[in-house]
C-alpha cells in the first residue's frame, strides 16, 4: 500500500487515511498521518478522499469541531463522489476498496 501511494496511486492514499486513522500497525492512531494522506488523497484529485475523512471524523476521535465539520460537509462529500462515479465509474479517481471496514481484510498482509 505505502509502495503504490509512493507511486501516486490515487486510491492508495484514501486506504492510508483509514490504515493511519484506525492505528493498524501500532495499535494507536495517528491523526497526523491521517491528516496528510487526507492532504495526498484531495490533491491527487480523488473523489472519495472527502467521504472517507468524513465518515472517519464522525467519530469524534479528532474532537469536536471537526466532528461538527464532517457533519456539515458530508452532503458535499457525497454528492462530490455520486457524480464523479455517475460521470465515470471505473476511473482511478473514484475507486474505493474498503471505505467504512474496522480492519484490513487480509489480516496478515497488515
């Protein structure tokens, strides 16, 4: 995973934001790190970046202002990537493989 965001891999970024949030290689999360392959994701163009960090911000984890934020810009976020998969579904920029899951799905690939 961290091989194919080095390489620009738009949909890389969004499975860090999750790997980094959810704390998959040390037990504890790290919002820095989330926050920045939130950065990487928005700026690589991909459209669920937004949905991903607010789902993940939903959980008051980063505190309560940006749990307010994710509240407010979930619409956006939603619409954002509804029409961007209407538009073109199969495209890097809308790729999605394991938005909302608490865990790698191949636990010792982790």
């Amino acid at each position: 995973m961290f091989a194919a965001a080095a390489a620009g891999f738009a949909p890389a970024f969004v499975d860090l934001i999750q790997f980094a949030w959810h704390g998959w290689y040390d037990g504890k999360g790290d919002l820095a790190l989330a926050f920045r392959m939130f950065k990487r994701a928005r700026q690589s163009g991909h459209r669920g970046a937004w949905m991903t960090f607010c789902a993940l911000a939903h959980s008051g984890k980063a505190g309560i202002t940006l749990q307010l934020c994710a509240y407010l810009l979930r619409p956006f976020a939603f619409w954002r990537y509804f029409s961007a998969v209407r538009r073109e579904p199969f495209a890097e920029s809308v790729l999605l493989f394991n938005r909302l899951s608490r865990e790698p799905i191949l636990r010792d690939a982790a």
